[in-house]
C-alpha cells in the first residue's frame, strides 16, 4: 500500500489537484510539505524491508520536492508588507493537465471562488497568503527560524490575523469568500471568510517550535468552543452583532464540531505535554535540517512535467511510465547515446544524465518505447543554463 501511495505522488506531483482548502490546483507549500514528509517516511519503511534501490529513488524524488520549495512558492515581489518582499504565497496556480506547467510564484492570477456577485474573483497569485508553509516547520522540512518561515509570519499577522476577547486567530487566506456574509446572514454562495480556530492551533505548533508560549493558544482555542464545548469550522471576527446571536470570538453558523479543529486541539495538548511539536518526523529533519550532504542536485523531466531547462552540475532525470530507451543527445545529435531505462517498483522508469559544468548545448532526445518497439516520433529538448 505505501509503495502504491508513493508511486502515486511521484507519477502525478509535484503540482496538486487541490490543495488543503480543495478549491485550487498548482504548487501549495502544505502539499508540497506533506507529500516530502510521506515520501521520506516511506523510503524509511522500503529500506527496514531490504530495498536499498527503492528507498533511495523515493528519498531523491523527495530532495528534488524539497530543493524546489522556495522557487515554486515564494515570491521575491511581496506588497502586502512594507520591507518584506519574500514570503510563501497560498499557492502558484497552474494547469495541471499542461506539460509546461506555470511555475513562478511572481506570476500568475489565482482564482479566487465565494465572491459576490460582480465583485472580482481573480487577483495576483502572489499577494494570496496563508499560514500553510507552517507545516514546513511542523514536520521538520524547514527550522522555525529560517528568515522566509519569519518573514512570512509577519506577512499573515499583518494579512490575516484578527484579535478577539479570547486571543488570536485567524483567515485562512486573504480575500476569503466562503463565510458568513457582512451583515452576518447566511452564506449563499458567497460571503465573506471568517477566522479558523484550527489557525490558532497551527500556530501554537508553530510557537511550541520556535519556543514561545504555548499555553496561551490552548485556552484561546478553548475560548472559542460553544456552551457544550464543541469547536466551530469559524468563529465570528467583527464587533457583536446581538441580534444575529453573533458575537466577536464565538461561534458562527458555520459547522460545528469541525472534527479537524478538535484534532489540531488534541494534538497541542499532546505537543505541550511532550515539550515537541506531535508532527515533527526526525527522519524528515535529519535529512533536511543538517548538513544536506545526501541530497543529490536533480532536475526531473516526465510527461505531466516537460521543464525546459537544467542547470549545470545538476542530473537531468528523465521519467516515464512505460519501459523506454533513451536516444539522445547532449552536442546537438553530432554524436549519439542509447541509454536502456532503469525501472523501479512504482510505475516509473528511469534516465539519469549528468550535467557537466562546461556543458553548453542542450539536451535532446526521444524515446524508443520497449514493449512495443515503437519510437516516440518526436524529439524533445532541454536547455542547459
């Protein structure tokens, strides 16, 4: 099952369908964490199984994830607040079923679902944030101080954070439209998002990580309960509106108990009781928090990926689903290399072409496809820089 699994994210990532909030597709900093901690876990279990070969072709698909997290899903334009520039961004949108997939998190509209009829429901990828780069830290892929983590923290307090009677909480992202509307009616459709207690659990994770005070985010958190002591999907994030039952830190209309806040307020209790966050994975943080010796520089071309480029002194590693020889060239076809695919046990197979630091020309190639003995008919190229 967890070899299926890891097949699965490595064949149809690094893009998500949906990212946590299932409404948009693209690269998301809480999937791409997510998926790298899987990957990780899983090469853990291959390699006690024997499987030498496997673990480390997962660990590597994982560095790959892991070396690319800052250039898919940080913007070095930030606006949102002065001075800061760089910040995780909610998600770089992009068509999934494009081989040429958009990848730049400066670039890019994101659509935005709940607005209200003819209000604007597009805006500039790269002023949408939330708080889900936080699960970076949580499961050991970046440290609580790295200056972007800090950075960003700052933009979503800025951005997203509302005080109530009880404490803290916050949107889960910026132009949110799925709540309550203004005058606290029922959403229709649209509305206006309100705050998330589970953000405020998140981010006592985040506190407990970076040695703050913890405490106080598990008495907000139960602050924001109902008389029965349930915890609701959003709480209300504006001045008391009595005559709706409406009051600012209590619950909404929204769903109630949300079992996904109840379990992010378990595990704090959880995680202040231990003295570490509960979703911290140490194989996670032994490979991406130390000196980083094992990770091997790749650049990975497939089908639902076709990157245009590789960078010198970086291996070009090019996957297939099928069995394949690799016809191909690296001096624009003047001499020619046939290189037999290397399989794997999840579905995909294997080239692996380095890049030397003096290597100019592209890269070009085809496939000879085994089972059928049948060329691609098509040339493809990389160019190196």
């Amino acid at each position: 099952m967890i070899l299926r699994a890891a097949g699965y994210l490595i064949r149809h990532g690094p893009a998500t369908q949906q990212e946590r909030w299932e409404e948009n597709s693209g690269y998301s900093p809480s999937t791409l964490a997510s998926n790298i901690a899987a990957l990780i876990c899983a090469a853990q279990f291959v390699r006690e199984r024997g499987d030498e070969a496997t673990a480390q072709f997962i660990e590597e698909y994982a560095d790959f994830l892991e070396c690319h997290i800052e250039e898919w899903t940080v913007t070095t334009e930030g606006t949102l607040v002065p001075g800061i520039k760089r910040h995780y961004i909610r998600i770089t949108p992009t068509d999934i079923n494009n081989p040429q997939p958009h990848e730049n998190p400066n670039q890019g509209t994101l659509f935005i679902s709940s607005q209200p009829p003819g209000e604007p429901a597009e805006f500039p990828a790269k002023e949408i944030v939330d708080g889900g780069f936080l699960q970076l830290v949580r499961y050991g892929i970046r440290k609580p101080d790295d200056s972007i983590i800090v950075d960003s923290v700052k933009v979503i307090d800025a951005v997203l954070k509302v005080d109530t009677p009880v404490g803290p909480c916050w949107h889960r992202y910026n132009h949110d439209g799925y709540g309550q509307q203004e005058d606290g009616s029922a959403y229709v459709g649209w509305g206006k998002g309100r705050a998330w207690p589970l953000l405020t659990g998140e981010r006592g994770h985040y506190e407990l990580a970076v040695g703050g005070d913890v405490k106080t985010y598990i008495k907000v958190m139960e602050g924001f309960a109902s008389d029965t002591c349930l915890l609701p999907e959003q709480i209300w994030d504006e001045a008391d509106k009595p005559d709706a039952h409406l009051y600012l830190g209590k619950p909404t209309g929204s769903a109630m108990p949300l079992m996904w806040a109840h379990a992010e307020y378990i595990k704090l209790l959880r995680s202040t009781h231990d003295g570490r966050v509960f979703d911290f994975i140490p194989e996670v943080a032994n490979r991406y928090l130390g000196e980083r010796k094992q990770c091997k520089s790749l650049e990975i071309w497939k089908f639902n990926r076709q990157v245009d480029k590789v960078k010198k002194s970086h291996t070009l590693r090019i996957q297939a689903l099928a069995s394949f020889q690799l016809h191909w060239s690296n001096d624009n076809w003047q001499t020619v290399k046939n290189t037999p695919a290397t399989s794997t046990k999840l579905g995909v197979n294997f080239v692996d072409i380095s890049i030397s630091n003096n290597q100019q020309r592209p890269i070009k190639f085809t496939f000879l496809w085994i089972d059928s003995s049948k060329w691609e008919e098509r040339n493809y190229t990389v160019e190196v820089g």
